[in-house]
C-alpha cells in the first residue's frame, strides 16, 4: 500500500505523515520508502489558489503539470506568488519548499524535485499552466462555476435616491423601478425601469416618465453606463416587459389594442425590429406581475413563454418558433392559482421543442410570510415531476426559512424563475429569499436544489414592499462561457460569468 502526504505547510506535514504510519504494528501499511512521485488524482495532481481568488485544478502529462485556468485571465496576474498543493510518497521531500511561493507563468515553468526517503530515486516535474478550452465541450455536463463579472447599486446605475434610505416619499428613490433587465447583444445590458417609462400603471400622481432613466444600457462587463436603448416610435407606456433570447437579442412585450407586438433589437443602437404581431393579449396585468421568458434562438427553434390574465387554473401563454416564424400560440395551465398570495407566478420553457416542459414559479398562502415560495418543473401536460425542497437551510443558507417568503406588494416578482439550457443540461435561475433579504441562485433542475459554485447572490435589504426582481442570461457556445444578471429593486444588478472551465 502506498501512503500519501498533503504538501503545504511543512509542519501540518509531518503531523500527517505520522498519522498515516501510526498503527503499523501488524503490519498493515507498508512504506516504500525507495519511492518518489507527485501523486496523480483522479480530479487533480495539483491545486493552486490564484490571485482572483479561485482554486485552479491540473492535469499531468509525463512528469508536467498543467494548471488548468481560464482563458479571460492574464497568466502572470493570476499565478504570480502562489503556492501549488500536492501529495507526494510518503516520507518523500521536496525542493524547492513548496510552501514557498512561485511564479506559475514564467517560461519553462516551475520545477520540484521529488527524492524518496531513502534518498536513492529523484524525479523531477515541472509546474506550468494551460488555458483551458472548455473541458466538456460537446458533451452534457453543462457549466460548472460562474464568476462575479460586475455589481452595482441602483444610484451608481445613475438613477436618483440612495440604497437603504426609506424615507423618500418617491419610493422610486429608494429604488422601487419595477425594473426588467436584458442583454442587447453580448456585450451591453438594458434596464428597463418601468417606474420610469410608465409611471401612472402605479400611481396617477406620477404622471411624467423620464427618457433618460426609463431604458437605461449599460456595459456588462463594469455596468458602466454608455447611452439609452433606441425605442424608436414606440410609446414607452406600450412596452410592457423584455428578456433576451439564448444568443443575447433582447425581445419585448409591447402593447397594442386588443393584441400585442412582439419587438427585438441586436444592438442598443437599433431601431426596434417588428418581430410578430400576435391578436392576444400578453401581459395585461396592470401592476408589476407582467412577464416574458424566451428559451432558445427567436431566428431559430424557440419557446417564448408570457403571463395571461390571473386565475385559479394559472394561465400562461407559450409561443412556439420555428425557423424564425411563430408557429403556435397555446394556453398554459399550471394547475396552481395565480390569483392567490400577493398574486405572482410564472413559467419557463425548458425546451425549445412545441411541447415543452416547463419551470413554475409561484407563490401560495398569505404574501409577505415565510414559507409561501413554491418551484416546479412541469411536464407539458402540467404534471409535476420535481418540486423545491420545503427546507433548504441545509444547502442553501442558514437563515433560511421554509422554502422562502413571497412579497408583500401586489404582483411582485418572486420567485422569478429562469430556466437555463447549458451544454445539454437544465438549469433554473431561481430568485428568492425572505422580507429582507435577496438570495439568488442557479440550481440543476434534477432536483432544484443542487446548486451551481459561486453563483450565489445574497444581500439584506428591505424588500418585502418592493416589486420584486428578475433576470436574464445568454449562452456562447463558440466560447463556451455565458452571462446571467439579476436586478432586484431597492439593490440593483448583479452579472455572473458562466463557464465551462475548471
């Protein structure tokens, strides 16, 4: 049997490798002690924590280790003056001290000399990096990890009023915008502040929308501002709710008569495009419960889901796209209330096929109390086939109470559910958390409750009276890597970069 010690503290070294051999009486370990090797894992060889803070994985090929990083880090930023962790035979040294830190990303690498305990076997590895082309492209593991690419508050958007401060008269000043965000492109995100572009929908008194602040664009990389979204001839009023399709082209609901107009743009700078005229009636309510969810490529095969008018069967609206043109238009019935609660919920597609599965965000039971949040994955027949936990203080957050707390606002947006299609695997943006805080998160849709490293939000703030959140996500299959954002009143926005790399 070969034993193994964890180099990186020398001391913590020693205490290991002691224990490892402390019950050799009977002769049940055997110490090799003519061995030198780093040992090779099943996962890694070797681990190294950046400079950014991530922990990087390897690979090993002859006597060279790989440090696997992302391709949109600079090298020598990220592996200057780290320590590599690693196993070695046991009662095996090493030199240089690996405890001493090194530069990963200068030429030719970093080389460690392994030399057994008995001093007759060296072997010599050398430590450089790769950048990581997607380790699973093609295949259905989906993404891995996501990244903080960017967080602002909603004064630093540019909008007037302070984060926290409760004691404007103009709720919008303390950050109730009712807003919608979405990618225009890949490189630019809009928020769309409804407060902004129709202000009477909530109260007559404010009866003057403000251009400026209604459709605001920002890059998504620093959520610097950099000019509005061109609207062209469309009355702001008219436009209802926005997503944006898998590939970044954002899409909006816009009122027209008796019927709606579906509008998209591929760049903040276009005029919008007319997408469909559709003879129903999307996203009538007239509080802040309007929605829009699009799964897919609108050029393409897609699902674009909407809310219909609030009832006890849970009606939505699901449009299918094929080769670009609308093909069907169907009735969704969730079989859960919408008219109950502080009257919320919502769908989306899981698929881009005509009968699709879908997610189901809902709230049910008294608004504004724990324990009121429900999410489904439903079949398209409406038959529930996965259901978030009850109790997610074991995975998700000490705090937590129940399955969440619905708002207390008529129509506020939570839970807002995204479902997200990765690489062949299924995940849900769930929004969420109690009446002062906001956890956001990507769960696997398998169960609704494994959650996806590192792109988790959770702030405090209080937003039991706000109109709730939502968000937005687009894919690169090219890159492999994506980005999601999440607004949420009274904060602002988030942005998560998704990948595919260890």
């Amino acid at each position: 049997m070969k034993l193994y010690k964890y180099i990186m503290i020398p001391c913590a070294v020693a205490m290991l490798g002691l224990g490892c051999v402390s019950c050799d009486d009977d002769g049940m370990f055997e110490r090799d002690s003519n061995e030198a090797y780093i040992f090779n894992g099943e996962k890694s060889c070797l681990t190294v924590k950046g400079n950014s803070g991530k922990e990087w994985s390897s690979y090993m090929e002859d006597n060279t280790i790989y440090i696997q990083i992302a391709p949109w880090l600079d090298p020598a930023s990220e592996l200057d003056g780290v320590v590599a962790k690693f196993y070695v035979s046991m009662g095996a040294t090493v030199t240089p001290d690996p405890s001493i830190p090194q530069n990963f990303a200068v030429d030719g690498g970093v080389k460690y000399t392994v030399t057994s305990e008995d001093g007759k076997k060296t072997v010599t590895y050398t430590v450089t990096y790769i950048l990581d082309t997607n380790m699973q492209a093609g295949g259905t593991g989906g993404f891995n990890t996501g990244n903080d690419e960017a967080v602002k508050k909603f004064p630093e958007l540019g909008y007037p009023g302070e984060q926290g401060n409760y004691g404007f008269s103009d709720s919008r000043q303390y950050g109730d915008l009712n807003g919608y965000v979405a990618f225009v492109g890949h490189d630019h995100i809009v928020l769309m502040a409804r407060q902004y572009s129709a202000p009477k929908f909530d109260d007559p008194a404010m009866n003057i929308p403000d251009e400026n602040l209604a459709f605001r664009v920002f890059k998504k990389n620093d959520l610097s501002y950099i000019g509005n979204l061109n609207v062209g001839s469309l009355p702001m009023a008219d436009i209802i709710a926005m997503t944006s399709d898998i590939n970044g082209v954002c899409v909006a609901v816009v009122a027209n008569g008796t019927g709606t107009d579906l509008y998209y743009w591929k760049s903040y700078k276009d005029a919008p495009t007319l997408y469909a005229h559709l003879n129903e009636k999307l996203c009538p309510l007239t509080d802040g419960g309007n929605y829009i969810q699009i799964t897919g490529d609108i050029f393409g095969q897609a699902n674009i889901t909407a809310n219909d008018q609030r009832g006890a069967s849970g009606n939505h609206f699901m449009i299918h796209v094929e080769d670009g043109q609308v093909e069907d238009i169907q009735t969704i019935s969730t079989g859960i209330a919408s008219n109950d609660c502080n009257q919320f919920q919502m769908i989306s597609p899981l698929r881009t096929d005509i009968n699709s599965s879908y997610l189901v965000g809902d709230v049910e039971g008294t608004s504004n109390t724990n324990n009121t949040i429900r999410v489904f994955a439903n079949t398209y027949s409406g038959t529930t086939k996965v259901t978030m936990p009850n109790v997610l203080q074991n995975n998700w957050q000490a705090w937590w109470v129940g399955t969440g707390a619905s708002l207390a606002r008529g129509g506020a947006r939570r839970p807002y559910v995204s479902a997200m299609v990765i690489n062949g695997k299924h995940y849900a943006a769930i929004m969420n958390g109690t009446a002062w805080w906001w956890h956001n998160d990507v769960a696997d849709v398998d169960d609704l409750n494994t959650r996806v490293p590192d792109c988790t939000w959770a702030f405090s703030t209080n937003c039991a009276w706000s109109f709730g959140g939502s968000c937005d996500w687009y894919w690169n299959p090219e890159t492999n890597e994506g980005y999601l954002a999440f607004y949420t009143d009274r904060f602002g926005i988030n942005v998560k970069r998704l990948s595919c790399f260890e």
